[in-house]
C-alpha cells in the first residue's frame, strides 16, 4: 500500500459536503447499531451487506467510499478483502484489532483504522478467567466430575508467580494491571524494549524472549499477525518454559504453532493452555488438538461481551464524525508494519 501523508491521514479526500459520502457496513448482525448510525448521520448514504456471498455485488452496487467491516463466524475475515475492489475506497474502519485478513496490501492510497481499546477491557477479564481456571485446575475437577470422582487436587497461587505479557498494547496493558493486583510479578515483551509501562515490573525486547522463558509461569500472548510474528511461539518457545507454564493466546491463531502445542502438551512440556483464536476458524472437528485434556478451547469469543457489535459502531461513529469535519482520525494504521 502507498504510504499516506500526514494530510491524507487527517482530513476526508473529497468535499465536505457529507451527502456525497457512501458508506457500506459489512456485517451479518448490524441491527443493534444501523438505525443509531443512519439517525446520527442523516446525510450519509448508508448501505450493509449481510452474507460473506454478496460483498462483490454490494461493492459494484454502492461503489463505497468508507466501509466498516465487522469481522465475525457469519462474515469471516477470508472474504472482506474483496472491498479494497471498490474504486472510491478512502478509508476502511475495521470492527476489530487485526487487520491482517486484509493482506496483502492494495496499491491505491486507503487509510485504515481498527478499533484497538473498545473490547480490551472484555478481553483482559476472559484472559484472566482462564489464568485462574487452568492455575486452580478447575478443568480437571470437570474432568473428575464427569467420572463422579471425589478427589484434591493442590494448586498454587497466582501470587508470587510471573507472568511474561507478549505484547504491551490495550489488552496487554489491561492484563498486566489485573495480574499485578493479584500480586504476580509482571514481565511485558515490546518490539524494541524501552522504558518502563505502569504495572510492568521489566519490558524486554525480543533479543532477551528465549532467555527469559525458564523464569516465567504463565506466557500471555497479544500481538497482531504479521510475517514477523507468525508461529513466533513454536517448540523451542515451549521446550523453554517450565513444564508446569500456562499459556494463552487471545490474538490471533498463526501466532502459535499449533502442532508444537499439541506435542508440548501431551508430552508435558507446558502443564495447560488456552487457546481463543486458531489457524483455521471454524476448528475443525477431525483437528487433533481437540483431544488434548489440558487444553481449554473458545471458539474466537474471547471479547464478545453483550453489547460488544454496539461499542464498535459507537467508535466508528466518533471516528466518522471526525472524517466528515476533518479531524485527525483515531487508531490509524501504519500499513507497512501491518498494525
């Protein structure tokens, strides 16, 4: 994608006149929101397109102009790209953090914002829930429950152990801040390393990862998919935590490689994991790693709280207001990087 300048990135690249913009929502539930979003901007052409079948013909139809796509099971990542098709495209409002289903990048000079920070807080309680539920073994009690055994099972407490955070943004941060209050000690991992973060004992960079796996209990993963990312936690990452670790991954699936987690866990390598977000969505059911006993699976929900499609719509909301009077948009990309 062509770099943006600074006066691309701020202000809309056509009239002020609002009347001559056309927006196309990309989502297979929009009525929580749509009615707000038309009544708000009345002057706004307003188009959705609700089945992954029809986003071509809905593109040549509306020909858009800006278009918020919420990426969801009934309107998949996978096919949203063909909306960078559309000849108008200036701007592109991603329902979500990553945007890596929109890859590989178009030429034409498109800004791109996601709505990082909005779901963070639902996302840091759903992370934290599994860290106490693997932590306690509450998942092999419903394993002894099934087979009606009455059994202790000892556990030790989050309190003293430490937590490695991959990646310092909104939910890392959050994390971070709930982890401490439970008195663990807190490591983050940030691209470049750098200062200190409130609520973060040591930031390190990627240079010291490996050498700081033997000290850490629970491994939190909260990065976006990029090639430099990608299956960055491997079999050399789980052959260097302790074989009683915890880890968790809420971000995106090709971040973890899955075969060298499903061998980590039968062979005791790591003692648990959870895992929201995989490879291929929907998991399949012939996937072996359905089988591991260990592992605690969510079908990519980790931040669908209720009311979540209208926190989002509320965000792009703001965003778009700040489009049409020609303020600086919030949460814009650096496409080159990819996040």
């Amino acid at each position: 994608m062509r770099p943006i300048g600074p006066i691309e990135r701020s202000r809309p690249m056509q009239s002020d006149n609002s009347a001559s913009w056309c927006v196309l929502v990309l989502d297979d539930q929009p009525d929580d929101y749509l009615k707000n979003l038309k009544q708000r901007f009345p002057t706004v052409a307003f188009d959705v397109c609700r089945h992954p079948a029809q986003i071509e013909s809905a593109v040549d139809r509306v020909r858009p102009h800006i278009v918020f796509g919420v990426v969801s099971r009934g309107m998949p990542g996978s096919v949203q790209r063909a909306i960078l098709k559309s000849p108008r495209l200036k701007w592109i409002q991603s329902g979500n953090v990553g945007v890596d289903h929109l890859r590989p990048w178009p030429d034409q000079p498109v800004v791109v914002t996601n709505t990082a920070g909005v779901l963070s807080p639902f996302m840091a309680e759903t992370v934290m829930g599994a860290m106490l539920m693997l932590n306690c073994g509450f998942h092999r009690y419903l394993a002894q429950q099934r087979d009606k055994k009455w059994r202790v099972l000892p556990w030790h407490p989050l309190r003293g152990k430490t937590v490695l955070i991959v990646g310092l943004g909104n939910i890392g941060r959050r994390v971070a801040a709930h982890a401490g209050f439970l008195g663990m000690h807190v490591l983050g991992l940030r691209r470049g390393g750098g200062g200190p973060l409130p609520g973060v004992e040591t930031v390190i960079s990627p240079a010291d990862f490996q050498a700081t796996l033997p000290g850490v209990d629970i491994l939190c993963i909260h990065v976006p998919l990029t090639d430099v990312t990608r299956h960055m936690i491997d079999q050399r990452v789980f052959a260097s935590l302790p074989k009683h670790a915890i880890v968790i991954n809420t971000s995106r699936g090709g971040v973890v490689d899955e075969a060298a987690l499903k061998t980590a866990l039968q062979d005791g390598s790591i003692a648990a994991a959870y895992m929201d977000v995989f490879a291929e969505e929907p998991l399949s059911r012939n996937n072996p790693i359905w089988d591991a006993e260990n592992l605690l699976i969510t079908p990519h929900c980790s931040d669908t709280a209720h009311g979540w499609r209208r926190l989002l719509a509320d965000f792009f909301a703001a965003n778009l207001d700040r489009w049409l009077r020609g303020a600086p948009l919030k949460n814009v990309l650096d496409m080159q990087r990819g996040y």
